[in-house]
C-alpha cells in the first residue's frame, strides 16, 4: 500500500513537517483559508477594535484581572482585528500538498471566522525573529501578538523578559487538559508563570524505524520487534543487541564504511538518543523545584546511568553510521537506501523515506530494564505559541483568544494527521499502532527549553555527554561536579531576574 501511494505523493510531500530547521524566506501574508486554498496579500498595521472582546456565554468578559473559565474557546468576537504572528512554519500550511497540511489549514481558516479576526503573518527564521523581538522590545513596542519559535530557543525570550506570562491573559484557560499538549505549558513553568504552549503535535515524537528486509536476512521474523514491544520486552539492551547483528561488511574492504550495512543511523547525532534515555528514566537534566525554582539534576544517579547507557549506545558498540551524514537529511538518507537496520529519529522523517525500496516498521523507542513504560522525547525542534510582552490589553486578549482556540481545535489536525501517515508513509498498520503508543509517552523536559540559554547552563547538561561521548572528557561524573557550582549560580541569577514569575 505504501509503495503505490507514495510514488504518487512524494513529489506533494508536506512542506511544514518535513522541515526541521535551516533558512526559511522571510515572507509576509494575510492568512485567509477559503475552500482549502491559501490566499496572500498585503495587509497594513494591526486591525482595531474599540473593546478587548465578548462572549455570549459570559465565560469570558474582560481584558484585565485573573483567567476565568472558558467552556467554549470559538464563542469570542474580537470584532474584525488582525492578529500579527512571527512564524518559522506553522501557521502557513500548504493546503495542497496532504490531507494534514489541509486540515492545518481550515483550522486556521476556522479560527478567523468564528473568532471574527485575521491573521497577518510574517515567515521567517529563529536568528531573525531572536532580533525581531528583542529589538521591538528595547524600543518600548511588542512586535507582534504570537511568536511560534523552535522550542529550544524558547527560553531565550522567558530569560530576557521578552514573553508574557499566560497566567495573566484572561482570554486563557490554562487548566483545560489540551492547554498542556505534551506537556509544553508545565516545562515553560518559572515560579508560577508559564509561558509556551504547542505549535505541534505528535510528528516530532522519537520512534524507531527498522528495516524488514535486514531483519530478515538476520534470521528473524519481519514482526520480531512489534512482538517485543507488544511483551514489554522492546529495551535498550535488545536495540543495542539487534544493532550489533545488524553490522555487515558489503564491500569486503578492512573497516566499516558509508557503503557497508549499519546497525542504527541516527538523526541528530547523540542529542536525540540522550534526550529518549533520559525520558525513560524518568527523570530530566534541569527539574523544577517545589517552588517553581529551576534546579541542577544532573547528579541524579538516572542522570549518570543514562550517560552511560547512550555512551555504549553510540560509541562502545560501535553500530552508529552517523559520522558519514552531515547533516539529519543525510542521515535519513542512508537508512532510506537500505544501508541501517534502526533509524532513531522523529516521525515526520517518515516523509523523507516514501521512495525507499525496502519495506520498514515502526516502534516507540525502547525501555530501559528498570522502565515499564514507552516514553520518548520530544524533538527540541518543535515549533511552540508564545505570546511578546508589552502588549497592550486589547492585544494581549487578542492574541490569547487565538492560542486557545488553535490548541482547542488541534485534535482534528492530529487525527487527521494519524490516519494519514498510516495510509500514506507507513508499510502497515501496526506501526500506526505503535506511533500511538510514542506519541502517548511524549515528554517534554525543561532542558529543551532552557539549556540553550547561555553557555553555562548548556555546558553543565547537553555538553556534558557531547563531551564525552566524542572523548574530549574520560569521565562525565567528574565533568558534571566541576560543572555544577557555576550552573546553580547561573540558574539562579536566570530565576532572579525572570520579572512576571
């Protein structure tokens, strides 16, 4: 079913999703959805309206005080105003190019209709919008109503007071369950604050494709491993055994090269298998106090295990093939030519591997022995909503009405989404199934957000294994010690000086 329908689609394959970083053209529009189509235009300053909105059913009555109880997120007039929205990919879907992209697309459609608004937005990258914001900001004016940033520059603006606390939007109702898809809203906490909510959904979840053909040739069954993780056996320590297996010389020269057959390709490199060990753990590499206080974790003895579990993962076994892609694409790209038993990688790569000639399977990433669960990461490059700060009272209401209501009318995308990857990418339905057993453990941790925001903090947890496993460090407990005074004095100046906590 795969091979038919996807020689027909690649050449639509969906733009936004398989996207996962790089330059983006900077482009402005008015996004108004008519009949599926997207429409472009010039649209001038932000649209007016005399009152911060109303609600028929009185759930929501005003622009100032705390949150109040939205039953019904559509039931708000904002009386024809233009939302302003700085965006790497999310908010123009390409209607055209798959059933999820036109699913992205009436939402959004719906969303200026029934909320009685439009969006203007404006399409660039991480680095420019970084400047965007923070130079609208240092000149007394918010640049827009909605940034959707990678996650993992996130904090940047939450550290630099650069973003409002949802807490305080009335237009909000954070405790609704869908608020806290993956758990986006709880990791943006600081104190009681809370700051980013989902662009995205379960498309940037880990799984692990593998490779029929090779396990077969392998001697085992072609669902070997759906059967593994339908016992609760699917662990690390198998992944790591089938991959070591999985190793075969193909060109009969001394070594492992490019052209012999791998046990694993990995798609970022070390980040992403360390981020999944660490999730499967249960624990996290910076961890929110009782206090709402971020705090140092990486001497928590999980911490250490799980170091020490991806460093045979990717160094000690000797089964990674990453070293000859440069880059994710390239990456992907072995696995597809049939070159790797395993590809750890987010879902939406699956758009990347339509053409590949051997059938593949699907799983969530692997337990760890002491693990009873399925829990896999987030990818930190998932787009989330935030909201600048300095807008006005009016924008502020504005703009919350509109994340609520995206995040309110996300599931349909999302369903519509799992239906078609499992008609479209997958080879088979029980890998369907089990990217909903992924999807179900996704986690997001607050490192995705925070690690990056300065040098300190980032060379106290990502770079501690980074260092490690490319041997610049013999011992990652020793590292970690030596590193510690100074992230905990960094993490508390970042706390001390977060205003709207």
């Amino acid at each position: 079913m795969k091979k038919i329908i996807a020689l027909l689609c690649v050449v639509a394959m969906m733009v936004s999703l398989s996207s996962c970083g790089g330059p983006v053209e900077e482009t402005s529009s008015v996004v108004t959805v008519e009949g599926g189509g997207q429409q472009n235009g010039v649209q001038g300053e932000n649209g007016d309206n005399s009152e911060a909105g109303s609600s028929s059913n009185g759930s929501v009555l005003n622009s100032s005080g705390s949150n109040t109880k939205i039953d019904n997120p559509l039931n708000v007039d904002l009386k024809g105003a233009t939302i302003t929205i700085y965006d790497i990919s999310t908010f123009n879907p390409n209607a055209s190019a798959s059933k999820t992209e036109k699913a992205k697309a009436d939402m959004l459609n719906k969303i200026q209709k029934e909320l009685n608004c439009k969006f203007k937005v404006t399409t660039t990258t991480d680095e420019k919008m970084e400047s965007y914001v923070t130079t609208s900001a240092a000149s007394g004016k918010a640049l827009c109503g909605i940034i959707a940033p990678s996650m993992y520059n996130s904090g940047y603006y939450i550290s630099a007071n650069l973003v409002t606390n949802l807490t305080k939007v009335s237009s909000m109702d954070l405790s609704k369950s869908y608020m806290n898809r993956y758990g986006i809203l709880s990791a943006s906490q600081f104190g009681s604050a809370k700051y980013a909510v989902a662009a995205e959904g379960e498309s940037r979840t880990y799984v692990v494709f593998y490779n029929k053909r090779i396990l077969k040739e392998m001697g085992y069954s072609e669902n070997h491993i759906y059967n593994l993780v339908d016992s609760g056996k699917w662990t690390y320590d198998v992944y790591r055994e089938l991959a070591k297996k999985g190793m075969k010389d193909l060109d009969g020269k001394a070594g492992f090269s490019a052209n012999d057959q791998w046990g694993q390709v990995l798609q970022d490199g070390s980040t992403g298998i360390m981020s999944n060990v660490v999730a499967a753990q249960g624990t996290s590499m910076l961890k929110l106090s009782s206090s709402g206080k971020l705090t140092y974790n990486m001497t928590d003895a999980r911490i250490i295990n799980s170091i020490n579990l991806a460093h045979n993962i990717l160094v000690k076994d000797g089964t990674d093939s990453s070293k000859f892609g440069s880059t994710a694409d390239d990456r992907v790209k072995m696995f597809g030519n049939g070159k790797a038993l395993f590809l750890f990688a987010s879902l939406h790569k699956a758009t990347n591997i339509t053409g590949m000639k051997d059938d593949y399977g699907i799983v969530p990433v692997p337990q760890t022995a002491a693990t009873k669960n399925y829990k896999s990461s987030i990818d930190w490059n998932a787009r989330v909503l935030m909201m600048p700060a300095g807008l006005s009272a009016k924008d502020q209401y504005n703009a919350g009405a509109v994340m609520q209501a995206y995040q309110y009318l996300y599931d349909n995308v999302l369903k519509t989404m799992e239906t078609e990857y499992v008609n479209r990418y997958f080879c088979d339905e029980k890998s369907g199934d089990n990217f909903k057993i992924a999807a179900a453990g996704m986690t997001t941790m607050p490192e995705f957000l925070y690690a990056q925001t300065n040098e300190t903090i980032l060379s106290g947890t990502y770079r501690i294994f980074w260092d490690y496993f490319n041997g610049k460090t013999n011992s990652p407990v020793s590292n970690i010690e030596a590193q510690k005074s100074a992230v905990e004095k960094s993490l508390e100046e970042l706390n001390s000086k977060i205003k709207d906590k």
